[in-house]
C-alpha cells in the first residue's frame, strides 16, 4: 500500500476480483463499502466520508457447543 500527498491510498498488488474495504477511526463511525470490482489493467476508485460517531464495540465468540443437562 502507498500514500500520495494527497491522502490517496494506492494497492498495487491486489488479485483481481471482488473486495470490501473497511476503514475505522477513533471518534467515527466505522465506514465499509462493499462490491469493489478490480480487475487487470483498471483503476477502481472508492470515495469514503468518516462521520463523527460513538465507537461500538463488537466481540465474536466461537466455541464448541456444551451440552448443559
């Protein structure tokens, strides 16, 4: 990944296919844009606007089932 001076995000390397980005900072609301085509040869552009938010906390559990008699 590189930065240009004016905060474009660059991914060179990508495999072409389907992605979703996702882009969190503190004191915003978590962003997330789903679909984004890039294929060979293509520049694939996404525009992301962080609006001010709470932060929300997610926790994911997995665990084997226990059977409780």
């Amino acid at each position: 990944m590189d930065t240009d001076p004016t905060g474009n995000f660059m991914f060179s390397s990508l495999t072409p296919g389907t992605y979703t980005a996702k882009v969190e900072k503190s004191g915003f609301k978590v962003a997330q844009i789903s679909e984004i085509e890039v294929s060979v040869n293509n520049v694939s552009t996404i525009h992301v606007t962080l609006v001010l938010g709470t932060p929300t906390q997610v926790v994911e559990v997995a665990a084997p089932s226990v059977r409780v008699d």
